[in-house]
C-alpha cells in the first residue's frame, strides 16, 4: 500500500517509474553483465538521489529514461470492491491478465 495513491488504479502508470538496476549478481545470465558494485540509474532519478548513491559507495551510471528493461506484471485486488486489476511493463512485449 506504499504507493496506492501514486497509481492506482493505473499499474502501467507504475512501471513507467524510474528504475535503478544492480549489476552486483556474479551468477547473472546472458545478456545481464555482471560487476561488482555497479549500478544503471535512470535519468528521471533526481541528482539528489544519483550523488546519494555515489556517497555511499555506489558506481553508479546514468542511462537514458526508460532503458532498463524487464517484463514487469502484477495484479492487486480491490479491497474496497474486490475487483481484479492488471498491469503490464510498457517497455516490452509482455501482459497480465486477472480473473
């Protein structure tokens, strides 16, 4: 419920956000590369927060909006009506769908 104001009832608004992605996962697959300690910080994230980051010891590296990519899906329930409502990552081809 931390960001039920921010979106609901729109989750697509919600993967829209920003995104800071770890590149610390040694076991990491193709096409993650793996590096100890580095992080990819999307441009929308305040430069408040981006110094933060590199003051705790963080390198960090900016990259263009919307770049890191996953295949977000959830589904949350309405608890004021119980109604089922999905969502999607816009940023690839994926979907979700509640019944």
């Amino acid at each position: 419920m931390e960001f039920w104001n921010d979106w609901y009832p729109n989750l697509h608004e919600a993967f829209e956000s920003p995104r800071v992605q770890t590149l610390h996962f040694f076991g990491s697959f193709w096409p993650h590369d793996a590096g100890f300690n580095r992080l990819k910080v999307e441009a929308p994230i305040s430069d408040e927060v981006f110094k933060e980051l590199q003051a705790r010891g963080h390198n960090a590296n900016r990259v263009r909006a919307q770049s890191i990519s996953s295949c977000a899906t959830a589904v949350l329930i309405d608890p004021a009506s119980g109604n089922r409502i999905a969502g999607a990552d816009p940023r690839r081809d994926c979907y979700a769908m509640a019944y």
